[in-house]
C-alpha cells in the first residue's frame, strides 16, 4: 500500500513541459461513493500520459478547475492549443472553459 501510494505522488507531482502534449483527455469515475477526475494526456508523438487525478464527492466545475489548474502550475501550457475531449458534463466542460480561456 505505501509503495502503490508513493507511486500515485510522484505520477501527480512530475512536471509537464516536457511532454509536448496535443490532446487532453478529462473523466470523471465513480469509485467507492467517491469520483475521481481523470486527466490523460496525448504526445504528439502518439504517447499517453496519465497526468492527474483529484478526488471529490461530485464531478464537478471546482474540481476539475481544481485538476486542470494543477497541471498548469506543473508545466502545462495553457497558452497552447489542445484538443480536449470529454463526454456531455457540464462541469467538465465548465471547468475545461475557466482554466483555458
């Protein structure tokens, strides 16, 4: 468990510049009474990354802002162009619209 545990940390600490990143991938998972939001990534050289996970009691606006605000202070580019994709949530989509306009 603690190993799995600092594994999870060092996934959602690592930077991002790096990645040259093309494609961001958001979903939110039901899990134990829980969501986690799920943030992947895609290389332009066909890579995927799995950039971050946040929990909350919702899938909503706060905490994927919460996620994607993170991933900006790790090194993604928020002044680039991606393409974004997620299913019909409004809060994803909120939150995608305020971290990124």
């Amino acid at each position: 468990m603690a190993a799995s545990c600092n594994q999870l940390r060092v996934l959602c600490e690592r930077r991002l510049e790096d990645l040259n990143l093309v494609v961001l991938m958001i979903d939110g998972i039901h899990f134990g009474g829980q969501v986690l939001v799920v943030a992947l990534g895609i290389a332009e050289s066909g890579e995927k990354h799995v950039l971050g996970v946040w929990q909350g009691a919702t899938e909503n606006a706060t905490v994927v802002k919460g996620l994607l605000e993170d991933l900006v202070d790790r090194g993604l580019d928020r002044q680039r162009r991606y393409l974004v994709v997620m299913d019909g949530s409004k809060a994803l989509r909120a939150g995608v619209q305020t971290c990124f306009r």
